[in-house]
C-alpha cells in the first residue's frame, strides 16, 4: 500500500508527520494484501484480505474504532498502522468513510 499527501495527524502510516509528495510504501503493512482503504482528513483505515483492520492517524472522536487516548499516547502509536481489535463472533467485509 502506497500513501502521500499531508501527513499532519500521522494519516500516512509512516512513522512520522513528514509531508510525502510522492507515493511511499507503508511499511507497517508490507506483509498484509490491503484491499480496501476508507481516509477521513486525518486518519486512515485499512482493510486486508483476511479480514483484519488497521487504523492509524487522529483518534481524538474514536474514528479509529477505539476509545480516544489521553495526551500521554506515544507519538508512533499514532503515524503507524495498529491492528483494531474485533469481537470475533463477526468479520469485517467492508469499510467507508461518512462525513457527519
């Protein structure tokens, strides 16, 4: 998976909130076959084949799936893709992005 654009929130996945002006690979997620991405303004979901979901970039209303963190979150657990954890009695098929 390639991202670039601005990066100010760590939406890009690459370890850092460098602005990228040209496709860069997300190393986070070498190994996992993404099929499907849904990008807000500063966050970024990511669907793979098998079914796992990973978030990264700004959780301040809990966009990512989970509960926003205190001011205290390390700053590479915010620019890099994290595995979003799901009850396993169902699987993900499909992601989007809605603007409220």
């Amino acid at each position: 998976m390639y991202t670039f654009g601005r990066n100010t929130d760590g939406q890009l996945g690459l370890n850092t909130r460098k602005e990228f002006k040209v496709p860069t690979v997300v190393f986070g997620l070498r190994d996992d076959k993404i099929f499907e991405v849904a990008c807000g303004n500063d966050y970024t979901l990511a669907l793979s084949e098998t079914g796992s979901l990973f978030g990264w970039g700004n959780n301040q209303h809990g966009q990512l799936g989970k509960v926003p963190q205190e001011s205290n979150q390390k700053e590479s657990e915010k620019v890099n893709p994290k595995f979003i954890s799901c009850t396993p009695y169902f699987s993900i098929r499909k992601i989007c992005f809605s603007r409220l």
